[in-house]
C-alpha cells in the first residue's frame, strides 16, 4: 500500500463523515506558518509547514494495545515539562507531528518514513531532545496506524449519539494510547469542542424548531459549555451568518419567497460590509448560473447515456462534446475536480467498508 492511505482514511473518516454534513461549518483548527514553533532558530529555519497529509501504518493487535498503553506511562510519565523546555509554550505539538508526516509522506513503508523522520530531529533538536520527540511522536503515529485499523470494522455514524459516541471512542483509544499526559499535550479538549459542535449544529439544521426555540435550546448548550470550561474559536462573519440562516430555517418556511429574501438581506448587512456583499452577490449570481449549467449537462448527459443505439465511444463523444458547448473552461474544470473528489470518496469507503450499510 502507499504510504498515502491509512492516516488520511482517519482524517477523512472524523472530518469528511463525521463532520461533512455540517458543510460550512466544521470545526477549523489553523496554524499560522509564521509562528515560530521552536525556540532554536536553527529549527525555524527547518521546519516548514505543508497541508498534513497520510502515510501507511500496520495494524498491531490486542495485546500491542495493552502494552503500548503501558508502557507509555512507564516510560515517559509526564513528558510536557521537558516539552515546554524544547517547545515554546504556545506551540501546537499536534500541528508538528503532523507537518512533520507531511514533510516525509513519500516514503513506501513505516519504517523508512520514521528513519528519515530521526535523521530530520537530529537536524533541528539536541540531541537528547531529538530522541525524546522522536518516541513521542513514534508514539503519535502507532495511535494512528491502530485507531485506522479499528475504524475498518466501526458502521457509518449516522445519528447525534453514534456521532458522538464516535468521538468519545476515538478519545478514549488515543488515551488508552498515548496516555493521559501525552493526550491532554496533542488534543486537550477536542472531543469536548468536537461533541459541542455536533449538538450545536443539530440544534441549528433541525427544522422542526422556530428560531425562538432554538436560541433556547442553544443557551442550555453554552451554560454546558461554561461549566466545561473549554474555549471554542471565534467565528468568522461568513459562518455566523450560515448559522443565522438555520436557525431561521422553520420561521423562513413560513414567509413568502419575497419575505426570504428581504430578511437574507438583512442578514447579510447585519455581517458583512458593503464590499463584502458586492463580492457575495457576484458569487451567489455565479453559483446560481452554474447550477442551472449542471443540471442541464447531467439530464441531456443522462438522455446520452441512456440511448441504447449509441457505442460507448459515441456516447463518451457526444457528452464530451455537449460538456464543451455548455460550461465555460472554468466550469468545466470545476466540475471535473468535484467529480473526481466524489469517485475518490466511493472508491475510500469501498475500499474500507465504512459507508452506510455497514451496520
């Protein structure tokens, strides 16, 4: 297998099926590629942030678990002190190691990778420190491999509680990992922001709710919330006002088309600036122009398909012809690259036997 499947198999698992019904509003963690995330200059020199991408572990059994949970404790304790003597105290660790498999993901095997990984540490750490990071984040890669592993056999999350039992199941296996201490540095409170934001979001798109309702249901959230004590990101114009437009969701149903779009309007200028909504209605327009191209294309493509007359050479040229009369270069490429992304998508949960008949 290339090393580029199992660790983006538990990243599209937890964002594209855990979170990808809640399009425009999944929970966004950013690193900022200017921060210095070390104290040496020498490292900042080094490290150079890349978009995470997957590489190929082996799955380990029972027993590797048990023991791997362990001897994480014995071995390591409670590693942040010595971390923050290597890290600066506002680094994002997590956001390291995963740079890090970006930076070595074209390697064939685990080992190779985690070879080139211990001569790259060397490059940048002290030598103590290089071999200390180097068993975490080893550590960090084998909760990975294992958790990827596991996902194979778990059915698709369909409801709020699977949801959220699937969070808690993946918190607690990278506990039983990593350790506590080693958890609480790489994740701290992401199940509890993560399972905040599911309940969040069903609060919001259930439509059997008036916005007077929900804002209710959403105050007894946030009391929660406060007693948890975690901190949620600030959201953006764009994502506040997609959750103004659910939660208005029932009270919309009830108004004219005119109605609608008067209180969108609103809306709108309640967010955003008065360049921002020049550049909205210039996208909407797009967007709306390219809808009606799609649905043009795919029903006289499937009118095409369905013509038992024609070869299949005949009907792959006819549609390629149709698609070229229809979009633009631009869209035309925009809708390949979303076609592809949906093959991709099949073909990953095919490949793993995670989809919804998988119960």
């Amino acid at each position: 297998m290339s090393p580029a499947k199992i660790l983006f198999f538990i990243f599209f698992v937890m964002i594209a099926v855990l979170f990808g019904f809640f399009a425009n509003h999944s929970i966004r963690i950013s690193v900022n590629p200017e921060k210095n995330i070390l104290k040496s200059e020498k490292v900042n020199n080094l490290v150079r942030f890349e978009n995470s991408s997957p590489i190929n572990f082996y799955a380990q059994s029972a027993e590797s678990h048990k023991k791997i949970k362990s001897e994480g404790k014995k071995d390591f304790g409670d590693p942040e002190p010595r971390l923050l003597e290597i890290f600066n105290k506002e680094s994002d660790i997590l956001s390291f190691f995963k740079k890090t498999v970006s930076r070595f993901r074209n390697f064939s095997d685990t080992a190779a990778h985690l070879e080139q990984v211990k001569e790259y540490f060397k490059k940048i750490f002290k030598a103590e420190d290089a071999d200390f990071v180097f068993e975490l984040y080893n550590r960090y890669l084998t909760c990975s491999e294992n958790l990827s592993y596991v996902f194979k056999s778990r059915s698709y999350p369909d409801t709020q509680e699977e949801i959220i039992e699937t969070i808690d199941f993946v918190s607690e296996f990278r506990k039983d990992y990593l350790g506590e201490e080693l958890y609480n540095i790489l994740y701290k409170d992401s199940a509890a922001q993560k399972k905040y934001m599911v309940k969040k979001k069903y609060i919001l798109k259930n439509k059997n709710f008036y916005s007077w309702e929900k804002k209710r249901m959403l105050e007894d959230l946030n009391s929660l919330n406060g007693k948890n004590q975690f901190s949620l990101k600030s959201q953006s114009p764009y994502e506040k006002y997609m959750d103004e437009l659910q939660l208005n969701s029932k009270d919309f149903s009830e108004l004219s088309e005119k109605e609608v779009l008067a209180r969108k309007k609103e809306l709108k200028e309640k967010f955003f600036s008065g360049e921002t909504l020049k550049r909205m209605k210039s996208f909407e327009d797009e967007a709306i122009e390219y809808k009606r191209k799609v649905a043009l294309f795919e029903a006289r493509k499937k009118e095409i398909l369905d013509n038992a007359a024609l070869s299949e050479d005949e009907k792959n040229e006819k549609i390629k012809y149709l698609k070229d009369r229809i979009f633009s270069v631009s869209d035309a490429e925009r809708y390949s690259r979303i076609e592809a992304i949906n093959k991709k998508r099949e073909k990953l949960l095919k490949e793993y036997g995670f989809n919804h008949n998988n119960k």
